[in-house]
C-alpha cells in the first residue's frame, strides 16, 4: 500500500492519542484522520489543573492540556481536543473539534483547527487553517498558509498512484487537506490543494499554489518577474 505513515511520521514523536491511528503501515496515512474523533470521544475528561490557562479564554467540556501549556486570553477551545505539554494556544485562537497537537506545539493567533493531528514542536503561528490534516514533528507553516481541504465539486479526493501515474488513488475522503511530513517548512501565504503530500525535509517557497505528492528532501521554488517603470507625474 503507498503512503504509509512511517515514510512521512517519526511517532516517537506524535502525540498520545494519535499513536495507534498511525501505528500500522499497511494503511495509507489519510486513514488516521478517520480515527480521530473516536480517539477523542465524549469520554475525554476535562483536565487543565496544570496548564496556564488565562480567564479570557473559552474552553468546552472536553479538552485535556497537559503541564505547562498556556492558554491565551481570546482563544477557544471547543473540543474535543488533546494538547501536550509545554505548548501555546495564542489569543484569537479558534481549535474546533477532534484536535490533536503534542508537546511544544504552537497553535498561533487568528489560526483554526478542525480534525487534525499536529506532531511534537509543530509551529503553525499566524493566520493559518488546518483542516483534516497531519502535520509531522517540526513542521512549520508560514504566516497565511492554508491547508484547504474539500474540492470545489465536493467529490471524493483523489491522488495520483507513484507507482502509475495514469492511475487515482480513491481516498474515501470527502474533506482531506495535507500531509505535511516532519521538520518540512511552507513559505508564508502558500495554498496546498486538498489531498496534498508533502515529504519530510521538504521547502516551499513563499506564494507557492501546490497540489500532489512532493517526495521528501525537495525544495519548490516559485520565480516571479518585476516590471519596473519610472512613476509619472501629473
């Protein structure tokens, strides 16, 4: 089976819960993101004796935050959602249902969050949207990144098979953002159509509109020409 979570997902770092979604090979790593309200069913107890959690925040009945994370005035926490240790939920934050992050997360200002599985150290800091997507060890997203993740027809999505090129892989998935493998790094502004792959050790430029399957340690570099004319006066 392609995809398998061990060619994108190191998951000595992945957070608690997310764990055994990810745990078997013989599945595609999209597979996860159907196990993740499950994961984090109506059960999850309310535990944030040991975060730093500020007034002005709203928090729903099921979230966990472990020791040492904070939690901004003006950010929300619907939940269900587990959040590790040691990591930020900045003002302004909006974490919808079914959220996963680990430990030294960074969920930043103005972001929002639905359905997704964000590693240890992740940094997703400014005006971002993760939706239905998995975010690897030290990955990071640019200011103004968005994952998107439904089709404008609102069709399954499909990828293209690496073994056949000729060939679409069914997803199953209606909503499917990325895959953003671990310590890769998506320039400011940048747009992944829905079902998009990237590898571990990967770089895009800012400004970058990308869709498919990026093999690891690649560089995607976007070049733009400048017309410059002497401005007129009147």
């Amino acid at each position: 089976m392609p995809f398998p979570p061990s060619d994108f997902l190191d998951l000595s770092h992945a957070p608690g819960p997310a764990v055994d979604l990810l745990s078997d090979d013989n599945t595609p790593v999209w597979n996860a993101l159907n196990g993740i309200a499950e994961a984090l069913d109506s059960s999850l107890d309310r535990h944030i004796s040991q975060a730093k959690v500020s007034p002005d925040a709203h928090l729903g009945k099921h979230v966990y935050l472990g020791p040492g994370t904070v939690v901004e005035a003006g950010a929300t926490i619907k939940g269900p959602a587990w959040i590790g240790p040691d990591s930020t939920v900045r003002a302004g934050a909006y974490v919808r249902e079914n959220v996963i992050a680990g430990a030294n997360v960074m969920l930043g200002n103005s972001c929002e969050f639905k359905n997704c599985i964000i590693f240890d150290n992740g940094e997703i800091p400014h005006f971002n949207y993760v939706g239905d997507s998995i975010l690897g060890y030290k990955a990071h997203l640019g200011a103004g990144v968005i994952l998107s993740n439904v089709r404008l027809d609102r069709q399954n999505i499909q990828l293209a098979d690496p073994s056949n090129p000729d060939t679409k892989i069914d997803t199953g998935l209606r909503k499917f953002g990325a895959i953003v493998g671990d310590r890769t790094e998506v320039g400011c502004n940048s747009v992944l159509s829905p079902g998009s792959i990237l590898g571990p050790d990967c770089i895009l430029y800012p400004g970058t509109h990308w869709h498919g399957v990026l093999d690891k340690n690649h560089i995607v570099k976007l070049r733009q020409s400048h017309e410059i004319t002497e401005r007129r006066s009147d």
